[in-house]
C-alpha cells in the first residue's frame, strides 16, 4: 500500500461483519480491511468504465475473426 495521507473518520459498522472481513482479508486491524476494500470497489469501478469507454468507441477489434457477428 502506497503512503498517502490518512484522516481519521468515525463510522458505524457491524461487528460480526467487519470480524469476517478481517477473516477472509487477513487484514492486521479493522482500518486496514476497510481502506482494502474501498481501493478493490474503486478498482472495479475503474475497470467498469474503462469498459462502458471502450463499447463507446465501439468495442475491441477481433483480429483473430473468432467473436461471433454482433446482433443489432
């Protein structure tokens, strides 16, 4: 994880969850789970528009000629 500036910030969270999320992420503390699972959803949401931007332009080129014919 790279060294960016932290700020302090209260929330209410549930327990049990935020006991599985450590689990499963074999996270340290319950900051290090939460700041994890923020940069996955902005990774995923990233990626998601990369898509939605690359359907705009009209999609990949399939130079290998395997995708089957687009439906309109």
């Amino acid at each position: 994880m790279s060294r960016t500036a932290l700020t302090r910030t209260n929330l209410l969270l549930e327990t049990g969850k935020v006991r599985r999320l450590r689990k499963a992420l074999q996270s340290r503390s319950n900051s290090e789970a939460v700041r994890r699972v923020i940069d996955e959803r902005l990774a995923v949401e990233a990626g998601l528009q990369a898509l939605q931007d690359l359907r705009k332009l009209g999609g990949p080129e399939d130079v290998f000629g395997r995708a089957p014919a687009k439906r309109r």
